[in-house]
C-alpha cells in the first residue's frame, strides 16, 4: 500500500524554499512513499523529483487562472499560468494528463474554484482534493467531499505542504498503481488521513514569498 500525500510543494514554486532532496529525505523518515509534487506554475521540480526519489512521484502544477487554481496531474511540461479556465483545461488534455481541483469552495485564501465554476466543468474534473491540510474552515472539506460524491469523481488529500514539517499531515492510503488510469482506480479504493496544519505556517510562505520577490 501506498501513502500518498498529493500536494507538495518545491523550491520551484514562489513561495516555498524546501529543496527537493530535503522532500525526499522527509518524506522517507515520516513513511510517505508515494508524493505529487505540485508546484506554483511550473512542473520543473516535478520532473527533476520524480527521476531522484525511489518512490512514485506524480509530476503536477498548481496553475493559476483568472477563477483560481486548477491542478495537472501526470504532466510532461509547464502549463503557463494565466490561461482562462476552458484554455488551462484544454492544455492539461492536449498532454493526456488529469484534471484535479486542489481546495475547492476554499473561500479564504480565494486560490479555489467556486461553485459556479466547479459545476460549470464538474463533468471534466478528474479528481478532487477533498482534504488538503492548509484549509483553514472544516466546511470546505465537506462541501468538496459531497461534490465529489455528487459526480462520483476519486477525492484525493494532501499536506499543500510549503515546509519540511507539514509533509504528511494529509495523504491518502492507496494500492499501488502504474499510470494514470490505474491511478485513478486506486485512489476511488483510498483512505484519507489527515489533520489541519497549524495556522502558523502561512507566515513561512509569506517570508518565502518575500526572500524570493526581493
């Protein structure tokens, strides 16, 4: 079995500075053993990661549209950011990849896609994160565990994490898979496990962000 924590994120986003051998080395002392790296508009960590850990990486992209946040997951390159939703999802099919809405109906940090949107492009999601352990309202989580459940679509987890610490504070417990169909199979039989990261950690990512401005 596998214990996946499906959003991690890299130096190679924006506002986070943890090198990607500290992932791996954090990630083998905490037991996950199967990670998605999801950066801030760019999949370079990703496929720099996926061919240095001895486990699976899933090479995604956090990609910004006017509407928020959509994820690619199984990427061969970068999707620029700033693309309209209907563009952003085409560029993600056009490299055969899978549609993952990371924190849905999150209405504090306003990264997440709304409602509206959501139920505009319900029938082209693939997956939906369903706990991702930044959220800060519990009623996200369950308002994006009943969507998934309304349009019978696999709900994944993850940590968000932008420091060493938070990874692992969510993941999903999954068989094992070998490409992006198989994974969607395991993820529909996961269990997810998790807890809320202290509040705390938002000011990492915002002297990051700062560092990295400046």
């Amino acid at each position: 079995m596998l214990k996946a924590d499906l959003h991690i994120h890299s130096a190679y986003s924006m506002d986070c500075g943890t090198p990607l051998e500290k992932i791996i080395e954090r990630c083998l002392e905490v037991g996950i053993n199967c990670i998605a790296i999801a950066d801030h508009g760019t999949a370079e960590g990703a496929l720099k990661a996926k061919s240095m850990a001895p486990f699976p990486v899933i090479v995604a992209e956090e990609i910004l549209t006017p509407h928020g946040e959509i994820m690619g997951m199984f990427l061969n390159e970068t999707i620029p950011s700033g693309l309209s939703v209907d563009e952003t999802l085409a560029r993600i099919r056009q490299q055969g990849a899978l549609v993952c809405t990371p924190h849905p109906f999150d209405s504090v940090t306003r990264a997440g896609l709304n409602s509206r949107v959501l139920s505009q492009i319900a029938d082209q999601i693939d997956v939906v994160e369903v706990f991702n352990a930044r959220s800060p309202l519990h009623f996200t989580s369950k308002k994006s565990l009943a969507f998934a459940r309304k349009h019978n679509i696999p709900g994944s987890a993850g940590s968000d994490a932008h420091t060493l610490g938070e990874i692992g504070n969510a993941y999903v417990e999954m068989p094992e898979f070998e490409d992006k169909l198989s994974f969607l199979k395991s993820l529909a039989q996961g269990k997810i496990y998790g807890k809320r990261s202290s509040p705390l950690v938002h000011i990492a990512t915002t002297w990051n962000k700062l560092k990295k401005q400046f």
